[in-house]
C-alpha cells in the first residue's frame, strides 16, 4: 500500500503542477522502480491477499512504459515532437480501463475495512476524473483527478499504517485513529 500511495501521491501531485513542474516524467522513476517491482514481488508472494498488489505493480509498470522514450508510446503519438489529440484519446482510454478495474477491486473490498474501500473509491474518482479530462481537456477535471488522487495516496498510507503501527509494535505516542476495527487485507 505504500508502493501504491507512493506512486498515486507523486502522479497527482505532478497533474496539479507542484512547484510548478509540467513534464511528468518523473512518475517513471516512482512507477517502474518502487510502484511496479514492489508490488509486483508482493502480489507475488502474498497471494493469499488477492492480485491487487499484482495489478496494480502491473499497472505502474505500464504507466511508467509511457514516459519511457524507448518504448516510443510518446513518440508513436506525437507530430514533431509534440503528443496529437489521439495521444490524449489514447490515455484516456487507457485510464478509463484503469478505472474500471478499480470498480472491481472496489466492490470486492467492500467486506473489507473502511480504509481501504474509500482508498479505492477516490482511486476510481482519480481515474475517472483523468480519463475524461484526456478526452475533453477539461483542466477542472484534472485538479479533481489530481485531488482525488492525494486523497487516495494518505488513505494508502493509513492502510499500510494500520498494519504496522500496532500497540503491540510502536511506542505509546504512535497511534493512528482507529477508524475501523481489525487488519487491512487488500
């Protein structure tokens, strides 16, 4: 869950042009080396816990693929250097599968804790909200993505949170609100 906020922190923080950078590249260093191979060998060893962690690696791999120039998905899309329409089309297509995906993982975490459903929840609305912004432009439903996205990425951090600092694992003074009773297991 930490790879995975990580990875959604960063990307959104970057859609919301953060100390004003607007080449989002950087998502690469996040996605392919914490994001994708963590969850991948997690997903890969707890596969007790389902495959979200699998999908999800899977997912930062793909999404750090399109920033990476050899892979040229960038390049196959753009004329003299700059991304067409039809590269924004096809991202957009490519986030509103993500976000279906999300629903899924979604409706089976719904016997789960309330944590991770809401975590999910605003990682659909940043999907979402993404998706459409790629195929109108819309910049509100990018700040809303990106949002969304930051909501997603603490609700992650609390996840992982509540698993690790436990009373029976950290000193008195560090304690997480007890939201909802009993161990994450998505």
């Amino acid at each position: 869950m930490l790879s995975f906020g990580a990875v959604i922190l960063c990307s959104s923080l970057l859609t919301l042009h953060a100390g004003g950078v607007y080449t989002p590249n950087l998502i690469l260093v996040f996605a392919t080396f914490y994001g994708g191979i963590s969850q991948t060998f997690v997903g890969m060893w707890e596969m007790f816990l389902g495959t979200l962690f699998t999908t999800y690696g899977c997912f930062n791999f793909s999404y750090g693929a399109i920033y990476l120039p050899q892979i040229g998905i960038v390049a196959a899309y753009s004329v003299n250097g700059v991304p067409t329409e039809e590269f924004h089309h096809a991202i957009g297509i490519y986030l509103g599968v993500w976000c279906l995906i999300t629903i899924l993982f979604t409706l089976g975490a719904l016997r789960t804790t309330l944590p991770n459903v809401c975590t999910l929840m605003a990682a659909v609305g940043t999907f979402g909200c993404l998706s459409a912004n790629a195929f109108t432009g819309n910049p509100h439903l990018a700040t809303a993505g990106g949002a969304l996205g930051i909501t997603a990425a603490f609700g992650a951090f609390y996840c992982a949170m509540s698993t690790l600092w436990t009373p029976q694992t950290t000193l008195s003074f560090i304690r997480l609100p007890p939201l909802i009773i009993g161990p994450s297991n998505v």
